[in-house]
C-alpha cells in the first residue's frame, strides 16, 4: 500500500510481490523524496537483482529512474555482522520519460573496497560503453532496453518477469557471452523439459520423520512408512541408492482403529498434546495425521548448494521441500538419460551458478523452482545423437559426485583456475556436451576457470569475516 501512495500512476498494489523484502519498499520512498535532479544511493541486499520478487522494482526502475550504477564485490562482505551479501546502487529520480539506448553500468570489484575505490576506477566506469573485464574490475554498460526485453522474454503469460541483473551482468565471465552468442540456439530452460517443483512440506518434521533404525517404526508398522529423500546430503551420486536414505516418512493412507494399531494411535495422540492438529499446514487437511500423495519425480536436486553440484535419477522415493522435483514432460521422457546428462554436466554448473541466489552471506547458493525453471540447459534431443551416452552414464553413477574442484582437480585455494584437468568420467559427459554445442578446446578451457572463479569467489566472499 505505501508503494501505491507513492507512485500510484506507475506501480499498482496487484503487480507487488508478496515475498517482496522490506527493504524494496524504502527504494520507492527513497526515491518519492528525491527532487528531480537527486541521486539516492543505497547499500542493501542484492537478493532484488535475481530473485523473482525483485521484478516489479526492476520494471518500474527501468521505465522511470535513471540508473547510474549498480556496484558489487566479488571479494569481501561489506558488514561483518549481516548475514547478507549487499550491493551499491546509485539511482537518479523518477522521471516522465527515460531513453531506452540510456546504458546501465553493472560495475564489480574484484579486490576489496579498501583496495580499490579510487577517482580513476569510477572514472573507467562512468565512461565505459562497452563490457570490459580487468584483472581487479569488470564493467558491464547494458542498455536499459535490453534489459526490459529480458525481462519481457522470461514470461509466458505476458508478465513482466525480470532478468538476472546480478548473476549475468555482474558475476558472468566473458566465456558465458560467448557460449550465449554460439551456441544459445541449442539451450533450452529446464522448464521446456519438465514441470519443476518442490518436494513436500510436513508441516512437522518432528512428527512425520523417524531415523531408519528407530524401533518404533516396526511398532507402528512398516506400512505406515515411505522411504524419502530428507535433504540434499543424502543425494551422493547421480543414480539414487537406498543406502543413502537416513530417514523414513509416516504416511498413513488408509484409516485405522485404535485397537488395530495401538501405537499409530499413541502416536497421534502425543502428537495433538503437542498441539500439532493445529498448525494451519496440517489443520488443513481431512485428517491431519495424514499427508497427502506424494508424486515421484524423474530426477532431484538440493536446494542449497556449496561446491558440490549434483541432479540425481530418482524414480522411486518421494522428496523433502529442501530438494526440488523435476518431472520430464511428456515429449521429453524419452529422453530422461540425456536429460540427466545435460544436468550434470560442467556447462550447467556454471550456468547453476550464474542464475542461484548469492544474497546468503554464508556463501552457500541457493537454487528453488523459479531460477531452476529457468536454469538454460543443452537440448536433449540434441544429445539423444551422442554415441555411448549409456556408457558415459554407467562410468558416472559408479562413484560419489565430489566438490567441483575434485571433479576438475584444482585447489580452491590456488587462485589459479587455468589448469583444469577433469576426471575420466567426467571429462567424458563434458566432452559429449561440448562438442555438441561446438566449442573449441581454448573455450572448454575458459569454461572451466569461469566456473571454478565463481565458485571459489562466491565461498572465499563468506569468508572474509570468519577470522
């Protein structure tokens, strides 16, 4: 409501996201407070720059503000004590009408503040026009009008949806450009492939989640229990394995009596002492005690992520809600194994980490339905023309997926990423991946040190106030 006091002609209450962050709403009042000719500068999260809530604030920016300059650090948090990772945003006052060939200048340093806020550095970045990349600075000049076709471009339902302002046009090394330019025909997003959700929510883990060797399941009966999946640790390579499984799910489909199963019923009756039946998530359902069914998706992936990536060929066991479920459409099912490739391969982990939440400041990234709806992938039916696709698959599953630097054999604390060397199998699925997108050997390469740059900066940044 206070943003459509503030600019009633330009934002209405309905296109104002509900999960939107406070601190959205203080960019709105800042900027009703400026005069014609002021500049508001803030220090915030940089959560709005990716996240879906941030896209109502990106629209009205670009269709009525000046944007001078949007500022981050690769290499250290600016607070100490936030939890969050901030960026720095200069902004001019709204205006009646802004031109669309007006360059936005995304700006990243690459050595602390402290190190490197000199006159000639925001100098290089006020004058820039072009996208440049220097050891200690990258400047990326954007016109405001491709970012509102972005923004335009990422919905189906003519909505405007915003774009990845932070993850692309801040933290994305030059070779993402280039494989944007060569090869963006064969991408797909993940939700062209599949429907993209979730796992279930208990509503309470306490009641529902039991160790695997808790006694009181065989007590209770094992009918009553479903194996599942309960976090992301247990998802160790790419073909789900039983033994990974920790925990087991009360999932009471059928009724009962009290006296057919004397300890289900004890077990109900604790959990209502404890007020349980009242939490609005189980309150909502016909009993309460009894979750609904839950769908098996084709593959899963956790939603928190530090430098370990992995999508895992599911099949058989439900998902918690800190995993997401992704179910191959129809004309893609077929095409589930090339699918589950093109996931794993080291062009989606880097595209994982250009489209992830950063805003955590314990460095973990963070991947939910939205970024992974629009996660771009290899097309599989592009791979479906790879030999050996089930050969490649069968070496992989073999073992544990490990961190990306195990994978790739480099050490994280090197600061040298130009000398990746793979592991067979996995050098094997990239090479079916890369070669079907054409790149040549210097671009694998480039591929590879981008990766382990973003990923290295992004846990090193959460580092930097731990001592």
């Amino acid at each position: 409501q206070m943003v459509n006091q503030d600019f009633p002609q330009d934002i209405s209450e309905n296109v104002i996201n509900g999960k939107s962050d406070l601190y959205t709403f203080f960019y709105i009042r800042g900027l009703r407070l400026l005069n014609e000719k002021g500049i508001i500068t803030y220090i915030c999260s940089n959560s709005w720059l990716d996240v879906e809530f941030g896209a109502w604030l990106q629209k009205f920016l670009l269709e009525r503000c000046q944007i001078h300059f949007i500022i981050d650090n690769l290499a250290k948090r600016v607070f100490r004590e936030a939890g969050i990772n901030t960026i720095i945003s200069l902004m001019g006052a709204r205006q009646k009408m802004v031109r669309a060939d007006d360059l936005i200048r995304f700006a990243a340093f690459k050595l602390p503040f402290e190190n490197s806020l000199y006159t000639e550095n925001f100098l290089t970045i006020e004058e820039s026009t072009n996208r440049f990349d220097f050891d200690d600075l990258r400047v990326n000049p954007v016109q405001r009008e491709t970012l509102i076709q972005e923004g335009w471009e990422n919905s189906k339902e003519n909505k405007y949806h915003g774009s990845k302002w932070g993850g692309i046009y801040i933290k994305a090394p030059d070779i993402y450009f280039t494989i944007m330019e060569k090869a963006k025909d064969k991408l797909v997003k993940l939700s062209d492939v599949a429907k993209v959700a979730r796992g279930f929510t208990t509503g309470a883990n306490e009641f529902y989640y039991f160790a695997k060797d808790n006694p009181i399941i065989k007590s209770i009966g094992y009918n009553n229990f479903v194996e599942v999946i309960r976090t992301p640790t247990e998802i160790k390579g790419i073909k789900i394995n039983e033994d990974w499984l920790d925990y087991r799910l009360l999932s009471v489909q059928d009724r009962f009596s009290q006296t057919e199963n004397v300890y289900l019923m004890e077990h109900i009756n604790n959990g209502e002492r404890q007020g349980y039946h009242q939490r609005p998530t189980l309150k909502a359902r016909e009993r309460w005690y009894s979750l609904p069914k839950q769908e098996v998706s084709d593959i899963v992936q956790g939603q928190i992520i530090n430098d370990r990536f992995i999508f895992c060929l599911n099949q058989r066991f439900v998902a918690d809600c800190v995993l997401n479920m992704i179910h191959i459409n129809d004309n893609y099912k077929p095409l589930v194994l090339e699918t589950l490739l093109a996931l794993n391969s080291s062009l989606t982990i880097l595209l994982t980490e250009l489209n992830g939440r950063t805003a955590l400041g314990e460095g973990a990234l963070k991947v939910q339905v939205f970024e992974l709806r629009n996660l771009l992938i290899v097309d599989p039916k592009i791979l479906a023309k790879a030999p050996n696709l089930s050969a490649v698959f069968e070496q992989l599953a073999q073992r544990e997926v490990s961190s990306i630097f195990k994978e790739l054999q480099v050490d994280p604390s090197s600061c040298i990423y130009t000398n990746a060397n793979p592991l067979p199998d996995r050098k094997a699925l990239d090479e079916v991946v890369f070669r079907a997108l054409g790149l040549t050997d210097q671009e694998i390469k480039a591929l590879y040190a981008g990766l382990l740059e973003l990923t290295a900066n992004r846990l090193r940044k959460a580092r930097t106030f731990t001592n």
